[in-house]
C-alpha cells in the first residue's frame, strides 16, 4: 500500500492512502478552510483539505504508483 503525504489546512502533516484516494479537486467557492489548495475525496466519505495544488498531489498519486 502507497501512502502519499500531504499538508493539511492547518499546517499539520497528513498521511493518506493512494489506495483511498476517490478523487482530487479544487475548493468549490466557500467550501474550504483558509489555505486550502485542493480537495482530496477519500473513499470513506471523508475529505481532507490541502495546501498543495492539484497539480502536486497528482504528481505525489503518480510517484507512488510506481
């Protein structure tokens, strides 16, 4: 199983499964914390906000797949 790690609004550091990862997207307008960057759906329902683009967390789902 690949993990990739990301940076969450707050500034903490967030590990999540490449496994769980349903979707990556930007912030609807007001669906975000302050700072967040990109919206990563996971298949548990749950949604983590991100600092990083889209682009980057594309890059990150890319490199750990191999």
């Amino acid at each position: 199983m690949a993990w990739i790690k990301v940076t969450g609004s707050a500034g903490t550091i967030v590990h999540i499964s490449a496994d769980q990862v349903v979707r990556v997207r930007q912030p609807a307008s007001g669906e975000a914390t302050h700072g967040s960057k990109a919206l990563i759906d996971l298949s548990n329902g749950q949604t983590q906000s991100t600092q990083e683009s889209v682009e980057e967390i594309m890059k990150l789902l890319s490199q750990s797949r191999g």
